[in-house]
C-alpha cells in the first residue's frame, strides 16, 4: 500500500513540475486573472520591443491557442483571454510570441 502512495505522490509532483502553466519564458511573469480563463504577461528582460502572450486554452473538448494583446518589454504588459461557445475555458500554460 505505501508503494502505492509514494508511486501516486510522484506522479503528482512530476506532472506539476512539467505543467505547462509553470513554464515561464525566460525574463517574463505572469499572472491568471479571471478564474484562470486569462493570463496578463509582463516581461523585463528578453529581445528588445514588443511581444504577444499566447495563451494554452482548454475547456474539456479541445484545445487552442488564443493571442493577447500587444506588449512591450520593460512596458506594457500582454493580456491573452480564452473564450469558447462551449464548455468552461482555462488557460493550462502560454508562451510569448516576440514580434
């Protein structure tokens, strides 16, 4: 039985280890906003000029991608929201997109 529960307590800790919603892009954070349907990114170091954060959305039936807004580095900050017709979406990770 213990081997069983150490087996599943490792797989938990390594599937939050490599969730995508824990990647971060090097030089940049980011915060979940609305219930963990969007995702604000700010980035201090990085190329210089302007990003996009792009969201990983779900909703249980399928997964996308969603752009955010216009950021700039040591600036203005990337908001991407997911939406979908049906089903509840979330956001699982994001990536920044660099223009």
């Amino acid at each position: 039985m213990r081997r069983i529960v150490a087996c599943v307590a490792v797989a938990i800790a390594a599937t939050a280890i490599a969730s995508p919603a824990q990647a971060q892009e090097r030089g940049c954070y980011e915060e979940y906003l609305r219930d963990g349907r969007s995702v604000e990114v700010f980035c201090d170091e990085g190329r210089p000029g302007r990003f996009r954060a792009v969201a990983h959305c779900s909703n249980g039936l399928g997964t996308w991608g969603q752009t955010g807004s216009i950021g700039r580095v040591r600036g203005a900050s990337s908001v991407a929201v997911c939406t979908s017709l049906l089903g509840y979406p979330r956001v699982d990770g994001y990536h920044v997109y660099w223009l």
